[in-house]
C-alpha cells in the first residue's frame, strides 16, 4: 500500500469533527422544514451557516496559498454577513440570489457572465462554502475518473426542472401547481443536497458541485457564454499535471489545454486552485476586466495611429 493510500484512509480528529458538523447542518434544515422538533436558532437553516463561519475561521488560520486563503476569508465573511447576520437580526433575504425568480437573481447572472460562475461557487455561496471550509479534510478523497467527468452532464437535469420553475413563476407565480412544485423541487433537491454531505467522506468535498446542483449548471451555462476562462502559456506550461490533481471539480484541465489553449467550461467553479498552484505560473485568469483594459488598449492604439 502506498504512502498516499495510506494518509487517504487515515481518520483524524477532524475527520470526525466535520462529519459531525454535516449531519448537524442536515438535521438543522430538516428540524426547521419538516421536523419541527424545536424554534432554536441553533437547529435551523441557520445551523448550516454557522458551521461555515466555524471552520471558515479554522481554514483561514490553516491554508497556506495567500490567494485561497483570501477567498476562504471573503467566502466565509459573506456567508457570516449576507446569509446568517442579516436574515437572522433584520430579516434581510434580499441577497439570497437562490431564490429563483427575485430580482437579484437576475442581478447574479449578469455578474455571472461578468466574472463566470466563481462569483456565486467560489466566493459567495453556502452550498460550497461548507464545502470548501468543514469539507476540505476530505479533498483527497475526490474520486476522478473518465466515466465520472461524463456523469457530470446529470445535472442538466436539475437545470431543467429549475428551469421549469423559473417559468412557472414568471407565468403563474401564485397558481397553486406553482406552489406545490415549489415545495417537490426544493424537497428534493435539498435531501439529496444534504445526503451528499453525508458522503463526502468517501467522495470528495464537492460531489454535489459536480453532478446535482442546478444552480451551478445554470451559472457554469451562463459563464461559458461570458467573459471568464483560464487560459494558459503553452512556452511555459510543462505538463506536469498538478494543475489538474488540485481541480476538487475533476476537470480533465491538460487535455483542454492541449486541445484548446484555455479551460473554460460549465464545470469550472474558477476557485482558481489550477492557476495559484501551477510551477511555471502558465496559467492566468481572464475576465470582463480584461475586456474592458483590451478594448480601452486598442481605442488608443487607433486614436494614436490616427494622430
């Protein structure tokens, strides 16, 4: 058995610590929406939030690359701010851009064809966030394979139902089908959105990010179609493939970056852990900034030959 095996397989104290605090977040939501077994604040849908900003504190004294350790910061303070203080103390949802129909969820996608889906799946959203704080223990665990890299296209079908429901409540928004698939859709989604935390011990931190969640296909459909891609320097780019043993979305990175030149597909959640733990720094963020510094480049590059 080899010495990574080995230290997959091992059990730590926070191994133990993070599961515990799923099932917490699990039983919290399902008090709050179906059990009703208390009010408390601290059994709630709450409770999910509260254990982001927990081991968001822990990971941001852990990690060592400057640039996640910034994003787990910013990630953990706009879950602490957003979507625990404000709704709790003023009852402020406003920026809850999951709920599908609201203004700012339309507001979102026009930030997601901005910056690409790492507006929502790596900066500001509490599905990843639990994920990407009590969940990375088990980031050595992502199981990649090809078959599962085409498992993906699965959740396309949870699009479409969220889709649908996107009609339903521009076209009938208080008919009572609206309201009862409403009630299904979430129901379902939920329990398989927190059966999946249950198991991230066995398949990695973002099983759910890879194959259910909905709102990721729509924000990855949305960036493809946007500004944001990683693009790389072939001079400088040797291969070695630490890039794409870093990706926790099982992004086949080096073969689209020998085939294309960039990675830019609805898959990549731009964590950016490709791009900050790359040897040669071959690879390089692009976004609508990028644009606007290109565009503003070559308005001057033809008043200048003009002058």
């Amino acid at each position: 058995m080899t010495q990574a095996l080995k230290r997959t397989r091992t059990i730590k104290p926070i191994h133990v610590l993070a599961f515990l605090a799923f099932a917490y977040a699990g039983l919290g939501f399902f008090n709050q929406h179906f059990f009703h077994w208390t009010r408390s604040f601290w059994l709630s849908g709450y409770s999910e939030k509260i254990v982001i900003v927990v081991f968001g504190v822990w990971r941001v004294t852990q990690e060592k690359n400057p640039y996640t350790r910034r994003r787990i910061a910013v990630l953990t303070f706009l879950i602490a701010t957003l979507w625990l203080l404000l709704p709790y103390a003023l009852g402020i949802t406003f920026f809850n851009h999951h709920t599908v129909g609201s203004l700012w969820f339309f507001a979102y996608l026009v930030i997601i064809f901005c910056f690409g889906r790492r507006a929502d799946c790596a900066w500001n959203c509490p599905c990843v966030g639990i994920r990407d704080t009590a969940g990375d223990p088990f980031r050595d665990r992502t199981i990649k394979k090809d078959w599962l890299w085409r498992l993906r296209h699965v959740k396309w079908v949870f699009l479409a139902s969220i889709l649908l429901y996107l009609v339903l409540v521009i076209v009938a928004p208080y008919e009572i089908f609206t309201l009862k698939y409403a009630r299904g859709f979430m129901g379902i989604n939920m329990g398989l959105y927190f059966a999946s935390l249950l198991v991230i011990p066995w398949t990695g931190n973002r099983n759910y990010c890879r194959f259910l969640c909905p709102w990721g296909a729509l924000y990855g459909l949305i960036g493809r179609l946007g500004f944001f891609k990683i693009v790389v320097d072939k001079d400088k780019c040797t291969e070695c493939g630490r890039c794409e043993r870093q990706c926790d979305m099982g992004v086949p990175i080096r073969a689209l970056l020998r085939e294309h030149g960039e990675i830019n597909v609805p898959d990549c959640v731009g964590c950016a852990r490709c791009v900050v733990e790359c040897p040669q720094n071959a690879l390089t963020v692009v976004d609508v900034k990028d644009a606007i510094k290109n565009g503003v480049s070559a308005i001057r590059g033809r008043a200048a030959g003009a002058g």
